[in-house]
C-alpha cells in the first residue's frame, strides 16, 4: 500500500499534533498545511512545513489524497463537504459536528462522491479505556451492570473559542463527546433514556462541566461526567459487573479488579463505625474475592491512520463508522434537551 498524501487544515494545537504524528507515519506523506491565520502558517513554514496560501490552492493540487480538519467545531461541516467534493477523503476533527442534521449533510456528501469520511475517536486507543473494554469483553467478571467514566481537571474551561457557544463550545462536545462514545462501546446496546446536567462555574455561556446519566434497553446504565473545577479527581472508571468490581484511579494507573469467587461469607463480622455498627457494609475476606490488577494494555498511536489509508484502499471497513457517529451524535442532542429543560429525555438511540 502506497504512502497518501495528507494536508492538515488547521495549524493550532490539535493540527500540530497531526503534523507530528504525520511526520512519523508510515501510511501518510505530510504535503502540508493551511491554515486561515498567517501567523500560523508563518509558524509552520519555520519549521519546515509548507503551508498552502488558501484553502482552494490544497482543494485544487492534485497530489492530495486526503485532509485532516483541525479547526474549531463550528466551521466542520463546510470544509468537509468541500474536500469531499473535490476529491478527497476526510479525516475531521471531534465533535464531527454539532447536530445530527449537519451530520446527515456530511455523511450524504461521502456517499455522493465516494470519499471516506471519519472522526477523530482517537481516545479509542486510550490504554485506560481499553482496559475497561477488554475487561468487559472477555466476560472475566460477567456481565456489565454500570460503567462510570470520569474526567476531572480544575483549571476551569479554556478561555479560547471552546467557552463561545457559537463556535461549539463546552464540555460536552469536547471531552463529552469521547467518553459517550467510550461507553457506547462498552455497553453496546441502545440507549432509552438520558438524563443530564451542566454546570457553569466559570463560564455561563456554555457548560463547563456536566453530569450524564445513559440507561440502555437491558436496563444497564453508564454514567459520564466531566469537571474542570475539581481540586480532587474522582477516579477515572469504575465498572460493577454481574461477578466483580474494576477502577481506574487515574489515566496513569493500571486497572484493579476485586472478583467475587464465593457469594457465600461463612461468617461477616460486624464493622464498627463512627457511631454505630455494620454488617451489610462489612468489607469481604481474601477468601470470597480476589483481588488483582490487570496488565496495561498496548496501544498505537498510528492505528487510527493505518485504518483509515486502509479503508480507502478498500482493503478495510472505517473502524469509526458513521451509524456510530450519528448515535453519539444523537446521544447529545438528547443530553443538551435534557439539560437545556431539566427533564429524562426517553429514545432509542
Ligand atoms: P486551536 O484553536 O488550537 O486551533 C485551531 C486552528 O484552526 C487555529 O490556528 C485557527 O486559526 C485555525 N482555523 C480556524 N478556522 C479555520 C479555517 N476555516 N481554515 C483553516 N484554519 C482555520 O484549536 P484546537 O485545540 O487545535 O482544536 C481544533 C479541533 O480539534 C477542534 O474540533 C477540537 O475539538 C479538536 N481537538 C481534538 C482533540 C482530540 O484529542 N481528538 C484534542 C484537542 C482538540
């Protein structure tokens, strides 16, 4: 398979970050950049990577096979379709967009010019997530019963274009739209009811943080929160499931299990507490659970790109696919109306 040729639109942080791995690839030649701010592509051309003078000029240079958009969420949806019309595939940056229509919009315009056309999911490839969804696969301590997913930071929301409503601000379409997706794949069933709320600590144009309740049709539930006014983290995931418990205190730390091997104590000895006594709360003995931690997970930076250079060989199908864009997608659009009017929105998502 040839190397294809890629142009990222963008030069700000997230289109540095695909500058670097592009670099380093071994599926995409970088061509260069383009970016609407001159001070960007001025930055670039100092580093040694061309930067195209307009956006027509990549649209219209032959050699590009594809792009990659990293550009505020707002402007997602006009780039796109005009790459795909004009020949090339797309690789955009996450939340692909900001409601489902536009969405339908981007997705008609693959299937028009037989362009392949993604989303960013790249926190797929996050060992602490892949921990959770092995662990769920494999079965080792049953069935799903609720998954939390957290992230916390405590420097607020950033004071760039992600705190300005227009442009798609938020922490729901920024962390919220990863983790949804996460959970989605760990409980891959549908979603019937949504429940959320946002706050706004440091900002009250868009939410900078939320609290996200998801109940599939088996009656399982994930739970998503974001802060970014959290002096203390909660843990990162914590997963109930039919035969055992798992947490992950921090993206850096590896995944504990405690798996139940005998429901059955022979004896429970009461545990005091402040200022009474306890059975039901008593902590298990080494001889009912085992208690362990999971290996990391390995992880490629490069597997995102591999599949899709893949898919547009044909030799492969996308592995973040649209059906599975749309359902995130929607999953927002119900978090927000859940939000936005205080109610439990019901679907079947
Ligand atoms: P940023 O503000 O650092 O950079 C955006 C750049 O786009 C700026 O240099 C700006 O001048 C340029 N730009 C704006 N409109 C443009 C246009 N029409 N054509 C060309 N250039 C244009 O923002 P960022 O943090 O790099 O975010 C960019 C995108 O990447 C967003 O969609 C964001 O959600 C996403 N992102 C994804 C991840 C991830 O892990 N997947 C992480 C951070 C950001």
């Amino acid at each position: 398979m040839s190397k294809k040729n890629l142009v990222v639109i963008g030069y700000g942080g997230m289109g540095g970050w695909h500058v670097q791995h592009a670099l380093d690839s071994d599926v995409v030649t970088l061509l260069g950049v383009y970016d609407i701010d001159p001070a960007r592509n001025a930055l670039a051309e100092s580093r040694g990577i061309h930067a195209y003078a307009t956006y027509d000029e990549v649209l219209a240079d032959d050699r590009v096979d594809m792009i990659t958009v990293a550009i505020p969420n707002d402007s997602h949806e006009a780039v796109c379709i005009r790459a795909m019309e004009a020949g090339k595939h797309v690789i955009c940056e996450k939340p692909v967009t900001l409601s489902c229509e536009s969405l339908q919009r981007m997705c008609e315009a693959s299937r028009r010019t037989g362009r392949v056309f993604s989303v960013h999911q790249n926190r797929r490839w996050d060992v602490d997530y892949l921990a959770m969804q092995q662990l769920a696969d494999s079965g080792e301590i049953g069935e799903v019963i609720r998954i939390e997913s957290r992230i916390h930071g405590s420097r607020g929301i950033p004071s760039d274009w992600r705190g300005i409503k227009k442009y798609g601000g938020g922490m729901l379409y920024d962390w919220g739209i990863h983790l949804i997706d996460q959970v989605m794949l760990v409980i891959p069933e549908p979603v019937v009811q949504v429940g959320c709320a946002f706050d706004h600590i440091t900002n009250k144009e868009v939410d900078d943080g939320f609290r996200l309740e998801l109940t599939f049709a088996s009656g399982k539930t994930a739970y998503v929160e974001v802060g970014t006014y959290n002096f203390i983290a909660m843990p990162r995931f914590y997963m109930r499931a039919q035969k055992g418990t798992a947490l992950i205190t921090d993206w850096r730390e590896p995944c504990q299990v405690v798996k139940c091997k005998y429901w059955h104590e022979s004896e429970v000895l009461p545990v005091e507490t402040a200022a009474g006594l306890t059975k039901t709360m008593a902590p298990r003995d080494e001889v009912t659970t085992d208690t362990y931690r999971l290996e990391r997970p390995t992880s490629d930076v490069h597997t995102y790109y591999r599949n899709f250079t893949a898919a547009m060989d044909g030799t492969a199908t996308q592995l973040v696919t649209h059906p599975q864009m749309m359902r995130v997608l929607q999953v927002i659009e119900a978090a927000f109306d859940a939000a936005e009017n205080n109610r439990i929105v019901t679907c079947h998502i």
